[in-house]
C-alpha cells in the first residue's frame, strides 16, 4: 500500500493526521472502494499511535458516509466519488481540529431556542414523533448485548429527537440552519457517546424536555434541554482531556 507518512507530535491530533493519511491511501488508489480496510492493530502499526487515534479516526470517516463497518466482518471503503473523497474528507479535518467544544456551545445556543419554541409551537405531529423516537430509545436499550450496530442506532435515535425537536419549533430559518450544519454537529455527537451506547439517564433527560414541551412550559424546556447538554459538555471535555492524555502517552518515547 505504500509508505504513509506517521503521525508526529506536531501540529494538530493524531487521529487528523491518520484521516489525511487514509484520504491519500484511497485518493491514490492503494485502498479501493468496496475494499475491506487494514485492522485498528495493523493500521496503529503503520501509522506508529496506539489504536486510540485509529478508532477515532475510522469514527469520524464513517460518520462522514468515506467508510461503512455495518457488515460485521470489518469496515469498509464506500462507493464515492473522487469529489465526494476530498469534499468530506477536508470538512472532517476542519471540523475535528480544534472545535469540538465550538460545535457544542452551538448545538446548545441552537436546542434550547429550538425547546423553547417547540414547547409553544408544538402540533399533535410533533408530539407523537418526539414521543415515537422516545418509544423507540427504550426499546433499543433493552437489548442484553450492546453491539456496534445497536450503539449506532442508539445515537441515530437520539439523533432523530433532536431534529424533531427543530421542527417542532417551526422556525424556518432556524430549521434551514440546523439542517445544513447538521452533519457538522454530528460529528460532536459521537464524541459524547460512551461504548456501552446510551445510559438510561440520557433518555430520561430526553424525557424530561419532551414531557415539558407536552406541558407547553417553554421555560422548563429550555432549561431541562440546557440540563441535558451541560451533562454532554462535561462528558465531551472528560473525552477530549482522555484523548490527548492517550496521544501524549503514546508520544513519549520508551526508555
């Protein structure tokens, strides 16, 4: 496959520097598409990082539609083209560099405007698919064993209420905003996920702005939805200080 370039202590994350590295080994043809990639082990290797930066790095270029883990036997390089390649791949540095706390401070300045008014604009529409994708958390939650495919439909449904709950405000511009960054913000929301999926109080703390906006307390939903991303700030910051705890670990040399 060629010799990639390692990850250095420079600038930036390591788990960047293995996004560049694999947008070249596929922009030049040494990992074609439908082609099964390296193992985290074997790609921590050629790279020279633990598997932290890796598992990461093959996070994000799922999220970004570049690599598909959802057979079961290993991940994946998508059917894309070469513009869709370099598009995405450039919009998953920017967007994992520096501004993940950026990204959230917006998703709360966005979810608790959008609660507030989706508590007073709310129809009997809204209602039932904020209440549906509740039904459904619980459900998925049940499961004995929480595999990867369960943990991504988890976040898929949490993913889900929040969009429902933008359109419950009906705004429209503010919908057209949220839908055009929506890919963006995406890629903060798997930071804040733990292995195991959702725990229980996430759900209850989407309960909690649902049963607000029911009541038509505006107020109380915006401060429950403020509750619930307070508790993702702190889980994000705790992810980001653990990351780069892993990374400077790594980067110290033996002996």
């Amino acid at each position: 496959m060629g010799t990639p370039a390692k990850a250095s202590g420079g600038g930036g994350r390591y788990y960047e520097h293995v996004i560049d590295s694999i947008k070249g080994m596929i922009a030049r043809g040494e990992l074609k598409c439908g082609e099964k990639i390296p193992s985290e082990r074997d790609l921590a290797e050629r790279f020279n990082v633990s598997r932290v930066p890796i598992r990461e790095a093959l996070k994000i270029l799922e999220y970004m539609g570049i690599l598909d883990s959802s057979r079961g036997d290993g991940t994946y390089v998508r059917n894309i083209t070469v513009e869709d390649l370099i598009g995405k791949m450039d919009f998953a540095v920017t967007a994992t560099a520096d501004t993940l706390m950026d990204l959230l401070e917006l998703r709360i300045s966005l979810e608790t405007f959008a609660a507030y008014y989706a508590a007073l604009r709310r129809t009997d529409e809204d209602i039932d698919a904020l209440r549906q994708t509740i039904v459904d958390m619980r459900e998925a939650k049940k499961l004995p064993h929480m595999d990867d495919a369960s943990i991504q439909h988890l976040r898929q449904l949490s993913h889900q209420f929040h969009r429902c709950l933008v359109r419950a405000a009906h705004n429209s511009v503010l919908s057209s905003v949220y839908e055009n960054l929506y890919e963006l913000l995406d890629i903060s929301r798997q930071f804040t996920t733990n292995s195991s999926g959702f725990s229980y109080n996430s759900i209850l703390a989407h309960e909690a702005v649902f049963n607000k906006i029911i009541q038509k307390d505006a107020e109380g939903a915006r401060e429950s939805m403020q509750e619930h991303l307070a508790d993702v700030r702190i889980n994000l910051s705790t992810k980001l200080a653990e990351a780069e705890a892993e990374e400077l670990l790594h980067a110290t040399p033996a002996g």
